[in-house]
C-alpha cells in the first residue's frame, strides 16, 4: 500500500490537470467564503441583523490587518481576536513558501488562476509571446518589492506597541472586511478603470499584477529562498529543447543552474510537464533527497491548510469574538448603512440612534 502510494505521489504525468484541480478547488471554497460574506455584510447594510455567521475565511483578504496581527503576536504572543483566521492563514501561507517556494501563487491564489487564463489570451493574439525588455522587466519587478517593504516598514518600524493595539481594536479594522466587500459592490469609477487597466496589462503582458505589482508575491519570493523544496535540473538528462524556459510564467533561466534559485519560480511544475526529458527536472526536497510530483505538491498544500485551520478552530483561534450586535453598532455610527429594515429592526435602529447621541453627550473625563 505504501509503495503504492508514494509511486502516485511521485508521478510526474498529468501534473497540470492535478494542479489546476486543486485551484479550482480552493477556488469554489472562495467562492462560498465570498456568498455567505455578501449576504452577511448586505444584511448590515440594510440595517438588518444577519441570519448568516460571518464566514471567518473573508480574513484571507486581509493581508495588511495579518501584518499587524504578527507584529501584535510578536510582542505579546497573544492572536488578537478581532481578526485571527487573518493571521492564521497568513501564517499557514508563509510556511508553504517555506516548503513549495511561491508555490501558493499557482496553485492556491485565485488572482493567479485568472492570470493564468489572462496569459492565454495573450497567446492567443500574439502566437509566440511578448515578454518586456530585460532592463524593464528588471526595473517593474522592483515595485512589488518596494510596496512590501513600505507596509513592513509602516507597521513594525513606524507603528509603536500602542498604535498597534489601537489599530486593531479600531472600528476601521473591525470593519475592514466589510470596507472591502462594499469597495466592490459600490466600486468608483476610478478603481474600475484601473481594474480594467490591470487586467489589460494582463493580457498584454503576461502575468503583470503578480510578477510586479503584488506585495504578498513579494514576500513569499523572498520566504522561498529558504524553502526546502525546488525545482532541480539535471544537465546530463537535458535535450536543449527549451521548452521549460519558453513556458515558465517566472521568465527563469532554469537550464543555467542546478535548481531555479529564483524567487519567481511558485512551483507550477509547468516546466517539468513540458520537458521531454524523464530525469531532466523534477521538484526535489532537502537537497535533492527525495521527489515528488504533482499529486504530492497538491496534498501538501491541502494538508497545511486543513491541519492549519483544524488546529485553529480547536484553540478558538479561528472565529474572532465580534458578535453581530456589535457589527451593527459599528456599521451605523461608521455611516455604513443604507436605511434600517422594517418593524423591529426599525425600532432597533432608533434604540441604537438614540444610545449613540446619549455616548456622544456624556461629558469625559479629566485626563482623558
């Protein structure tokens, strides 16, 4: 049985159905987190109580709040708990680079899924590709990495203790999911076009958003230099086809090294698919001690996660302690409420409205 295993694990053919697989998968899962979001967030903008639980995987979209969670974590080792699956499965994300490279990019990540079918329309209008000039290339990638280092900077070199503690118990923080629900649902003319502009780049140069823009790109590129795993080329096996550098979404250079040592490369095994070559690339562990194929990358990414969130959920570290009265409070005095429901929900509103103007009358305190 476990020599069966470890054969499918290992096996090199169909890696790209496999990993496409597991991006839609994750995928669908998104898809879910984002209906129940909207019905939740859409029920607070009416100024209803929501029948739905806010689902807790909304955080992934949080990155900045992750940020400052790990900072919080950092100097207190406490998981704050106004967004913790944000800071869980920020963590859970990083440690992948930690293992798979960037792989989280290209088999996780649905803003690399649609990148990728943003890749093949460009295929489609130009046969051969374009790729930018090196020195331009070179000059646009620096720009992930400059946005990367401006939130780490802002939040663990700028941001002292207090504000921290202070940002995350902020009703913009607390709301910082539904900020971004309605950046969408309510998006200006100005975000369009320049969602519009984005996804044209795409097209014309592959890959635009994530090999340049991307901060959460950027920091896992830098992760992976230290992940345990990585694609290894083999000289003595290779044909000098070129075909794993023609196809690699990273633009690496893969037959001038024994492995891509490039913090371009998210494991999308797409260069080893192509390869004619049995032996010539294969993705390697702990210094080429061991390989795996597409089914084994797969699972280590739905084992991480799933072990990741299981444990999370079984520490209470998962589901933060708002409850929905307090999302409802923090929507009206924020302004965030299109008008109160009908009958006791109405009445409800007006109880809220008038507590509100009692808070703001009540003279402070001295000193405070």
């Amino acid at each position: 049985m476990w020599v069966r295993f470890l054969k499918l694990i290992k096996k090199r053919k169909g890696s790209q159905a496999v990993r496409r697989g597991i991006q839609f998968l994750f995928l669908i899962i998104v898809c879910f987190i984002g209906v129940r979001f909207s019905q939740f967030a859409g029920a607070l903008e009416k100024g209803i109580l929501p029948l739905v639980d806010r689902p807790p995987g909304v955080e992934v979209f949080l990155p900045i709040s992750a940020l400052v969670s790990l900072k919080y974590f950092i100097f207190t080792g406490i998981i704050n708990e106004v967004h913790p699956s944000g800071f869980i499965l920020f963590i859970i994300i990083c440690m992948t680079a930690l293992i798979v490279k960037k792989g989280f990019c290209s088999w996780v990540c649905p803003f690399g899924l649609l990148s990728e079918y943003l890749s093949k329309i460009h295929y489609l209008i130009f046969t051969r590709g374009v790729n930018p000039p090196v020195w331009l290339d070179r000059i646009l990638r620096t720009i992930k990495y400059l946005l990367a280092l401006f939130f780490i900077w802002s939040i663990f070199f700028k941001m002292p203790l207090e504000a921290i503690e202070g940002f995350i118990t902020s009703p913009y923080n607390i709301l910082a999911d539904i900020k971004m629900f309605k950046f969408f649902t309510q998006i200006s003319m100005t975000a369009f076009l320049v969602v519009i502009g984005l996804i044209l780049l795409s097209v014309l140069i592959r890959n635009f958003w994530c090999r340049y823009l991307c901060p959460y790109g950027a920091v896992l590129g830098v992760l992976s230099f230290l992940s345990v795993g990585r694609i290894n080329f083999s000289q003595s096996h290779c044909s000098d086809c070129g075909k794993c550098e023609k196809i690699c979404p990273g633009l690496i250079n893969i037959r001038q090294g024994k492995s891509a040592f490039s913090s371009e490369c998210s494991a999308c095994l797409q260069c080893v698919n192509v390869c004619p070559e049995e032996k010539a690339l294969k993705i390697s562990f702990f210094k080429n001690r061991f390989s795996m194929g597409s089914i084994g990358v797969g699972l280590i990414f739905l084992i991480m996660f799933s072990s990741g969130i299981v444990m999370a959920r079984m520490t209470g570290h998962w589901e933060n302690k708002i409850s929905k009265k307090t999302y409802f409070f923090y929507m009206m005095t924020q302004g965030m409420m299109e008008k109160p429901g009908s009958g006791t929900e109405q009445s409800k509103a007006r109880k809220m409205e008038k507590m509100i103007e009692m808070m703001k009358r009540m003279p402070k305190k001295q000193g405070s």
